[in-house]
C-alpha cells in the first residue's frame, strides 16, 4: 500500500502508522509504502492519499511505462462496466528535477493508447481532483523515471492545493480555503464568524468574501483584503479572554483559530472551553507542533475530542488543522 505526504512529513506520517500494525517498507520524498496490501485506514492526518493494493510497474522509456500502465488497466477493467466519468490521476512524488514533466507524458502516451483500445471508456476518464473518501479509477504515482506505483483504488483525504488571491493579507488564507473541504462546509452570507488571532486577517478575509460576518479578534493590524471590510470588525482584545455570548448576545456559528502558541494552551483554553459552552457550531482551528511532540499531540487531540477530523493541510507547515 502506498501512502502520500507531504514531503518532509514521511517519519510522522510512519509514527501514526506504526501503532494500526503498519510498518514502513520503503519510502521517499513525499511518499511510504508499506507491505500491507488491505483497506486504508479511514482517518489520517498526516496522510493525503493511499493507494491500496498498489501495483509496481517499470518501464525505461515513457512509451514503456505507458504501455504496461495500459496493460494493467485493461486486464483489470475487462469484466468492468463504467456508466459514468471515473477519476483518472497520474502524478509524481518525490523531489526528483523532471519528474513531473515524465509522469505529464506517461500519462499522455497512456491516454493515447488507451483511446485506440476504449474509446468510449477514455471519454468518460476525468482527471482532476476527486472528493474525499473512496474511489475507484486508475491512480499512477511516479517515484523515479523508471518506476511508477499503480491501483484502481484511491483513498483520498481531502488535502489539495488551493488557489491565491490577490487581496488575501497573507498565505494563511490557503489553509482555511483548504480547510473547507475537510469539513465540507464554507461560511454562508448572514453566518457569524469569530477569528481569534486574526492578523493580519487571511482567514477573516475567506469568511467575509463568501458574506459572512466577522469579528477579528486581535491586537495586530489587519491588511489588505481584510483591512476597513465592512464585512468584519476588528476588535483588538485578547483572544483567551473572549466571550461572544458577552460580545454579542449569541453564540457564533463559526470558530476559526489560528494562533502561533502553544498547542496546548489553544486545546486546553480555547477549543475545549467552546465546545463545552457551545459557543460555536463549527470551528477550524491550528494546532502549532514545531516544539512539542507531534505524535503524542495528534494522540491526545483524537482523544480529547474524538469527532475532530485532523488533518496536515498541503498548505499546513509545522501545524496540524482540526475542523467540527
């Protein structure tokens, strides 16, 4: 089974793996694999992908790694209806120079082939990003130029790399866009957002473009897109000392929470007081490991709040993103 991280990741993305019986057997930029060939586990954090079942396939050329790829999906796919599109990927890992521009033509000399022996089928293929959860296609990572790992299985969960904008005050704005896909929910127009930690105000920015109302809460300035929005008000106060039933006469339907602390301290005075009060419906919220351990803080957010769904964001560094 091929599991896939974010490069740098691989050794905590091994540490959640070890105690599910999962045991490394090779690995590289971006990438593990185990020699357990059953179903992925249903919730990882570290993980963005696993590929089940999955199938070494070698080739010395493009056209020959194309040709075997083909080979493997047309005997796997003989008895196989497909009555609709079905998700087609192939990708690279690792930080090999070129490999990109290598798996970009495998898998266009694959989709040559692949139109001369089922036409109909290569229509109806859909490459792209799929939805979180379960799928089955065809999936082709690259991890050299002579080596690629194939399945009809892909377990996704939910990590994916997000467009810029212009007027976003700052690269933070990327993990809560990304974030909404996790918990499969944005802010609404009308909806009430409260940001903690707010500055330079990315993450109010995300809420109040979809017409959410925001009160940022921070001592820092607000910039660019998030600065004199009318859609958020900006209270410079301190983020464990706020109340919003007190600031608002309610509870807010959304948390966010981005603070550089200690993760700790956030877990402890910040996420499990809301929950507790029900001071919000949903929250996203970071969690900052660069000086704690991060296995043991993944162990004990799962346990303190079991229905959290953690993830590392492709757009998370030294952090861990809980959505609710």
């Amino acid at each position: 089974m091929l599991f896939r991280c974010q490069p740098g990741y691989e050794l905590h993305l091994e540490r959640e793996l070890r105690p599910l019986g999962l045991v490394m057997s090779d690995n590289g930029g971006g990438w593990l694999q185990t020699p357990d060939a059953s179903g992925a586990p249903a919730d990882l954090c570290f993980a963005h992908s696993a590929l089940p079942s999955s199938v070494e396939i070698t080739g010395e050329s493009v056209n020959a790694l194309a040709a075997r790829i083909a080979d493997f999906f047309l005997e796997s796919a003989r008895s196989e209806r497909f009555e609709g599109e079905w998700p087609l990927s192939f990708d690279c890992a690792g930080n090999l120079d070129g490999l990109g521009r290598r798996a970009d033509a495998v898998e266009k000399a694959f989709c040559e082939l692949l139109r001369k022996r089922m036409s109909r089928v290569a229509r109806l293929a859909a490459p792209g990003f799929r939805a979180p959860g379960a799928q089955r296609g065809l999936f082709v990572c690259l991890t050299d130029f002579q080596r690629a790992l194939v399945s009809r299985e892909r377990i996704s969960y939910g990590q994916r790399r997000m467009a810029d904008d212009p007027l976003a005050p700052s690269r933070s704005y990327l993990k809560v866009e990304e974030a909404y896909g996790i918990i499969g929910r944005e802010p609404a127009p009308g909806e009430t957002v409260i940001d903690l930690g707010a500055a330079p105000g990315g993450w109010s920015y995300s809420a109040a473009k979809r017409g959410a109302r925001v009160v940022a809460v921070d001592n820092g300035p607000l910039k660019a897109g998030a600065l004199d929005n009318p859609l958020i008000t900006h209270l410079q106060q301190d983020a464990f000392r706020f109340d919003p039933v007190a600031a608002q006469g309610r509870a807010a339907d959304w948390l966010f929470c981005d603070l550089v602390e200690d993760p700790h301290h956030v877990l402890e005075n910040i996420l499990l007081p809301w929950l507790e009060r029900r001071w919000c419906q949903r929250y996203i919220v970071n969690l900052k490991f660069g000086r704690v351990d991060p296995a043991a803080l993944l162990k004990e957010a799962r346990a303190r709040i079991p229905s959290a769904r953690i993830r590392h964001l492709y757009h998370d560094r030294e952090e861990f993103t809980l959505v609710g």
